[in-house]
C-alpha cells in the first residue's frame, strides 16, 4: 500500500488517506498488509474478443488469494478491431499510455495483463515494460470453429475467401447473412494464425506468459484454470520477481521472431514485436528476421498459410512443442515467466501420437519461414509479404501499377467497370500508412476488382503502405517504408509505372528512371489532413507516430 503514494506533500498522511479510503469498501489490514496485485479488466460489450473476461478475472482473484495476495482490478482502454474507428493501430499506443500510466499510478507489487484482440496484447507489453513492473500476460484464447454445409468455418480468413466469393457473385446476400451468424461462433479471438493468435505464441516464446496458455480456447476449462494459475504465479513475482525488462531481453526477441516465422504468423507481430523491443531499449532487426525465415521453414499446419485451427493447434501440443520441434533455433537458456528456460519448457512438451499439426523441421509445411523481408527503391526502409500465404506464381511477377492514392480512393474505384485493371497489373495503394490514413489501417488486403473477380481472379499483386490482417491470404506487400505521407517513394508511383517484385531476391522495386522519379519528387505534396489543424489524441498521433519499422510507437515513448 505504500507504492506510488498520492502527493500530499506529507507522505504519511498520504498512505493514511489511501487506507481510510480503501477501508470504505471493506477491506481489513490483514488483506491490506499483503502483495497487492493489479488484474487489468479489458472487458467491454464492443469487445467480442473479450467476452470471458470478467470469468477470467474471478479466476485470476481466485489464484491470487490461495497464493496469499490481494487482488486489485483495474479498468483501461479495450480495442476491438471491427469496433475501433478509424483503426485498432490508431489506438494501440493510447491504450499502451493507459495500461503504463495506471500501472504507475496505483499501488501494485505485479500485474496480470488481461488482453486477447489484435493490439490489446502488444499495447499491454508495451506499458507493461515502460513501468517496468512484474506482470505477467494472460490470453483471452481463440474461439471455437464454425459450421456451414458441412464445411469447417473460421474468423476471419474464412470471412475473407466467402466475402470474395460473394463479391464474384457465387455466394448471394441471403447466404452471406446465414454466413455471418457461424464464422465466429463463440466468444474469443480470430481461431487462424492472425494477429491475436500470433501474439498469444509470441508471449510465450517470449516468456512472459505461463506454457501452453497462450492457445488455449476462449470457452474452455483449461482457460479457467490458466487464469488462476497466473494469479497464484503473480504474488510469487510480487515478491522474487522478474520484471519484464529483466524477461524481454535480446534472446528472448530472437526466440519471437524464430516463433514468428515458424507459425506463419502475422505480419502485424513484427511491427508489434518492434514496438515491445523499443520499450526495452532494444530493435528489431528486419534483415535479421529474413535471416531467421531462410533457415526456420513454417512448421504449424494453420490457416491462412495452411488449413487447420487453433484448437487443432492447442490439442497437438502447442507452442511448447512447436518449440521442441525447433530445437537449437532457439535460445533454450531465455529464462520465463515461471522460472524455468525455454528449453526446459520444450523438453517437457506433450507428446501426442498420430497429430500432424505441427509439423517436424524433417517435413515441414512450408521450406521457408512466414515471411520475408523486401527492399529497393520503393521501400528502402523495408517492406514484409507473407510468402506463406501467397501464390507461388506470382512471388516473381512485373506487371503494370494501378495505384489507388488514398483507401477513400479505392474504395470509389476499386469496383468501377471502367477501371483500366487487367489480372496482371500490381495493384498500388499508398497514403495508408501510420500519418497517412492516419492509424495504417488493415486495407493493404485490396479486393480483386469485381469485374476481375467475377472472371475468377483470385490473387493479383498488391502493395501499400497499409498493412494486412493475420488472417488474410495473397500475394501481397506491406508496410512499405517511408510511407507515402512523409515523402516515401510509393508516393512518385504513377499507374502505367513499371513495377517488379522478385521474393527469392527479396526486392520489390519501381522501373522507373532516377531522374524522372526527381522530376516527380519535386511536384509531390503531403496529404491534405497533415496540413490541417488536429486536437487530442489525434494531434498526439500525427505528430509523433514512428514508421512500422519502428514498430508505430510514439517517438517519446
């Protein structure tokens, strides 16, 4: 109770207030005189993701009190993607404020981080490494799968592949509404490989999560039990500690990253797992990364890159034996959460006959990692495509630019039948990124124009400034860098330009000449929004949001 005291000027009047007030709901010294640990509740009705929250908070109260601790629930910001305008990126770092500034603010010997959607996770391990706290991270867990017509349905890569056949005009409005109602069948995450199950591998490659609760599903026992299990290991931080800093060290990032590229994952965990890193005082080496996916092939049989789920996922052993199958990629001395390395971790993994889920590195699903690194003279701050998940026909591909200058843009056009678009042209995106929508919104998945679509065109090479949800599948590049909004080269793409994309020699480059590329850099302006006056937290955001290479954190943060 005496940690983070209110000023007063006259500290013990200050811890005397704390204690009469805190009295009034009912507490007595023998609780107040325990570890007090903080439970982040990110519950919300716009947050489906999150609905098991508050049984996961009486567990994780449960775990603490039979630990001897005294848990303390607090509220912050909760992010849902489809309920978050104009983006879930655009408020990550504000949530990321909240989560650090309370942690600060209010007495706590550790905290459970409570998070499941796309950027609650990383937003929570970005304020939690700020503060610098113990904490430990709990995953809400992935849905179940849906059902339709025999088929197995799921969040949201299904969602995509149905809304593309319903845009090519095989699947009606009337089916697309029966549709809605089985994709995500139960409470919980996406149950592909997308950004929110990446992030709940990345924590336990990371160390900071408990083994084999990173996968468990939103609805069942295990969750539960999980819950309690990271309150009880909380008091034992409360006291012996580690912090995070002392967790997400340098071994610990390379562990992510190899995870990263083993699963699949998302493409939104490396610009995460470069925001988390910062905090620590550490980077992200994207030429490092593509180092690690040339020699860690994708091993978890999942959708997109693959065909299964997340429960299939789980019950095949999880990240603790995807983490036995990659042996010595990994630095089996990182320490973890509960005190053990994460080689210990995977020689314990669970060995279950006959799954073929996660794949040995002897047949893997994939003979590269998830994704790749590109660069050239449109991204020479980089760019990421996730190989695994796109046409093998198209990973060396020149086509013709049809650019789009904003998303208001493509989405105005992107259907016109007038459209100058052939199925072998490089659709161009730009003014999507971090300043430039602003919040670098999810639209790097640009829809197959209708008329292509409805001649069965089911990839087409697309690139942006935007990025890309986890779940979705293609042929496409992402967080090209500098975006277009600060000057970046996709900026000077004209449509008729040249374009060529080469993934084995890792270049995604634009044919035009350097003097004519000049010519245009000196006729290029901003977006209009960056000239204009903003307020709050938007202000906040224009002005000082990182590129995703940096991992779209706050330059002061």
């Amino acid at each position: 109770m005496r940690r983070n005291l209110a000023s007063y000027g006259d500290p013990g009047f200050s811890l005397f207030l704390r204690k009469a007030f805190i009295k009034a709901a009912g507490y007595s010294d023998d609780a107040l005189d325990r570890p007090i640990i903080g439970i982040t509740n990110t519950f919300s009705d716009f947050n489906p993701c999150h609905g098991n929250v508050p049984r996961l908070i009486e567990a994780v109260k449960r775990g603490v009190m039979l630990a001897g601790g005294l848990p303390m629930e607090f509220p912050t910001v909760s992010i849902h993607e489809s309920f978050s305008n104009p983006t879930s990126m655009f408020l990550r770092n504000l949530m990321a404020m909240d989560t650090e500034e309370m942690i600060r603010a209010q007495p706590m010997d550790a905290v459970v981080l409570i998070g499941g959607c796309d950027k609650t996770v990383p937003a929570q391990l970005m304020g939690a490494v700020s503060a610098n706290v113990p904490a430990i991270q709990l995953i809400t867990g992935p849905m179940l799968v849906g059902h339709h017509k025999g088929e197995i349905l799921g969040a949201c890569t299904d969602c995509r592949r149905l809304w593309g056949q319903h845009r090519a005009g095989h699947l009606d409005a009337e089916e697309m509404d029966v549709l809605s109602g089985r994709l995500a069948p139960t409470q919980g995450t996406c149950m592909v490989m997308g950004t929110a199950s990446t992030m709940g591998c990345l924590v336990e490659a990371l160390g900071i999560a408990l083994p084999w609760t990173g996968t468990i599903p939103a609805t069942h026992a295990d969750r539960i039990r999980a819950a309690e299990a990271s309150g009880r290991q909380a008091v034992q931080l409360a006291t012996h500690g580690p912090t995070p800093r002392d967790l997400l060290t340098p071994a610990a990032f390379r562990n992510a990253l190899t995870v990263l590229q083993a699963i699949g994952g998302s493409t939104n965990g490396l610009v995460h797992l470069a925001a988390i890193a910062r905090r620590a005082g550490l980077s992200v080496d994207l030429d490092a990364f593509d180092a690690i996916g040339r020699s860690v092939p994708v091993l978890i049989d999942l959708k997109p890159s693959g065909d299964h789920y997340m429960e299939h996922f789980h019950w095949a052993g999880g990240v603790p034996k995807l983490m036995k199958e990659l042996g010595d990629h990994l630095d089996r001395s990182a320490p973890t959460i509960d005190g053990r390395t994460i080689g210990e971790i995977a020689d314990a993994a669970e060995e279950v006959p006959g799954q073929a889920i996660i794949r040995p590195a002897s047949a893997p699903l994939k003979p590269f990692g998830g994704m790749a690194v590109l660069r050239g003279n449109l991204a020479p701050g980089g760019a990421v495509i996730k190989h695994s998940a796109a046409s093998e026909a198209l990973l060396r591909h020149t086509g013709r630019a049809v650019v789009f200058d904003s998303v208001e843009d493509m989405v105005n056009r992107i259907d016109d039948p007038g459209l100058d678009v052939q199925a072998d042209d490089v659709l161009v995106l730009r003014n999507a990124g971090p300043k430039g929508a602003p919040g670098m919104p999810e639209a790097g998945y640009l829809p197959i124009p209708k008329k292509l679509a409805q001649a069965g065109v089911k990839d087409m090479v697309r690139i942006s400034d935007a990025r890309m949800s986890g779940t979705a599948f293609g042929t496409i590049v992402l967080h090209i860098t500098p975006e277009a909004a600060v000057g970046g080269p996709l900026g000077l793409v004209r449509s008729g330009d040249t374009i060529r994309l080469d993934v084995a020699a890792r270049e995604i480059a634009l044919l035009v000449p350097d003097e004519e590329l000049e010519r245009r850099r000196a006729e290029w302006t901003p977006p209009a929004h960056l000239a204009e006056a903003a307020r709050g937290y938007q202000h906040l955001y224009l002005t000082h949001v990182l590129q995703a290479d940096e991992g779209c954190d706050f330059d002061f943060c």
